[in-house]
C-alpha cells in the first residue's frame, strides 16, 4: 500500500564494536596479560574506548516509509493506485533535468501523499479522492511524459520546446488545483472537483495540449 507514514530508524555505528577488538588485541600485544587485575583494566579500557567511539560515531537515521492499510478493499485499491503515481511520479522528477519542474513536481507528490493520507482518516472522502485520481493523476503524469520525452530529445526542434514551456505553465495551474483539493478535504469543505478538472482542461485546450497534440 501507499508509503505515507515515516518513522526514523537510528542505525549504530559498527566502529565502537571495532574498536574494541582493536583495544584487545593492542593491550595483549604491548600489555601483561597474566593476572585478573590485567583482564579488568583491559576489560575497563576496552569499555571506555567503546562508549568514546560511540559519541564520535553516533551512527545513521534512515528515513523509512511504512505502508499504510485502511482494512477496507476499496480503500486499499484507492490507495494502491495512488502508490503507483507516486512512484511514476518520483521517476519522473529524477528524470526531468530542470530544476524548476522537478521542485513542481515534488510539490505534486507532497500534495499527493496527504490526499490519499486523508482517505485514511476521512473514508467519507473517498468518492471525491476517487475522481482526482481518475483525473488529476493521470493527465498530470501524462504531461510529464510529455515533457520528459522532449527533454531528452537532443534535436528538439522550436515546437518541441514551446510544447515544454506550455507544460512548464499548466503544471503551475494543476498544483493549485492539488491544494485547493487537499485543503477541501482537510476542512471537510465541499469543493466541486468537477470544476477544476474543467478548468484544466480548458487551459490545456487553450495551450494546445490535448490528448491529439501530445
């Protein structure tokens, strides 16, 4: 399902456990080593180096995403397809190389995320979550595609590029019809999705960027 929940994971260095296998080996190369008062400094030693190394060596946080299930199978079909253009869309910007449309398209993801997120605390949402992911996730992915295809087209030619820029602009218009979205369903305010999905459509239709042109 859905990664949309992070939890930090804390990962310990291995270096203090090293390093006391490096004290051992030293203190029984250079040190006597016959007597127990021998073993307790050593073992004292061993334990000091450990505790140091681990302060100068905390070790790593790994960023985990823990997959999210509602029990329902609708639901969990919802979200499951959210999952996948998520994951098209990661692709995506790791494969754009423009940074501006890469920071719109982190944008899109974190919009993404918290409408499926709020399937998950708000099951009534469910019809209007359902038709932006009928709509919005398609047609944004689908412009993306677009978009990726031209820029690694090394002879794009001048319609090519303007096909780029008409993207460039409809991209700012479908984050702000995420947001108005997300913010509709966090207030639990009615918003006619139908709307937007007519308003971007125009717009497309205005740039020359129906299903025919690209």
């Amino acid at each position: 399902m859905m990664n949309l929940k992070t939890k930090e994971v804390k990962k310990p260095s291995v270096i203090p456990i090293y390093g006391i296998g490096v004290v051992i080996i030293l203190y029984s190369l250079i040190l006597p080593l016959y007597k127990p008062t021998h073993f307790l400094i050593m073992a004292s030693v061993s334990i000091a180096a450990y505790f140091l190394l681990r302060i100068a060596f905390p070790g790593t946080v790994e960023i985990i995403e823990e997959p999210i299930t509602t029990g329902d199978e609708k639901f969990d079909a919802l979200i499951g397809e959210g999952e996948i253009a998520v994951k098209e869309l990661t692709r995506l910007r790791n494969s754009i190389n423009n940074e501006a449309v890469c920071r719109k398209i982190d944008d899109i993801i974190e919009v993404t995320r918290k409408i499926f997120l709020d399937l998950v605390e708000d099951p009534d949402d469910y019809r209007q979550i359902k038709r932006f992911a009928e709509f919005f996730l398609p047609t944004t992915i689908k412009l993306l595609h677009s978009y990726e295809l031209f820029g690694s087209d090394v002879n794009a030619g001048d319609n090519a590029k303007s096909t780029m820029t008409k993207i460039e602009d409809v991209l700012d218009s479908t984050i702000s019809a995420y947001n108005r979205q997300y913010d509709a369903l966090f207030s639990n305010e009615a918003l006619d999705i139908e709307t937007d999905i007519e308003v971007l459509k125009t717009l497309m239709k205005r740039e020359g960027l129906t299903d025919s042109d690209f």
